[in-house]
C-alpha cells in the first residue's frame, strides 16, 4: 500500500513538472511567433507607409531620432471575482528602437525583449533586428 501510494505520488510529481516545461515552451514559441509579427509590422510601416506617418524618422546624423516603442508580447487575462470586469496583465516587455546598421546609409529595426526564467534558467534577452531598404 506505501509502495503504490509512492509511486502515485512520484508519477504525479514527474507528469506535472513535464506539464510545466510543456507550458512554458509553448509560451516561448507564442512569444517568438508574436515578436516576429511586430517587427514585420514595424518594418512595413517604416517602409512603406508616408514619411509623415512612420514610427521613426532617420535624420542626416548618425543617429535616428524617436524614442524606442515599447508594449507587451503577452498578456494574459487576470483572474478576477466575479461581477467585476476581467483585466489584463501586462508580461514579457518589449521595445523597438532603430539604430545605424554597419553599411553607410541603411538602418535597422531592432526589437528587444526578455525571456522569463524558469527552474533553474536564468532570464535571457533576446534580440531580433532587421535591416532596412534604402
């Protein structure tokens, strides 16, 4: 009866840490998946869209000017009382900036953010960067 109720216990313990490694990467595909939109969309923006309405305008110095655009890749829905109005939380960061690229006269868009830790991995930075047509 130990021997069984010891097993159980272990088999429950070892499915729902495999469930959490499950969950959690499965965040990290959502999140890369997001991050990789946003950037497609800034970058059509900052290509496409009339010089008046692009999120960064270049100037002739070296650097770019505008202020990095920040949001959030995920938020997920609170849980709430009932009667009350469900709300967001606001997780995982992000900012685009864009910076001179190595060649004279293209620009880049670099999207930055943070990787939540788990168990025993440390929170990691990641970096996407695309260059811009001239």
């Amino acid at each position: 009866m130990l021997v069984s109720l010891f097993i159980l216990t272990l088999s429950a313990v070892g499915i729902t840490a495999a469930w959490r490694l499950a969950d959690y990467q499965e965040l990290l595909t959502r999140v890369d998946r997001r991050a990789e939109r946003i950037l497609r969309e800034y970058y059509e923006l900052q290509t496409f869209a009339p010089a008046d309405s692009r999120p960064f305008t270049a100037n002739a110095s070296p650097s770019p000017s505008a202020s990095p655009i920040t949001g959030y890749l995920y938020r997920p829905r609170l849980i709430t009382s009932q009667g009350s109005s469900g709300q967001f939380g606001n997780l995982i960061p992000f900012s685009i900036s864009m910076t001179n690229a190595t060649a004279p006269g293209t620009n880049q868009l670099v999207l930055t953010y943070t990787i939540p830790s788990y168990g025993t991995q440390a929170s990691r930075q990641v970096t996407k960067t695309v260059v811009l047509n001239p």
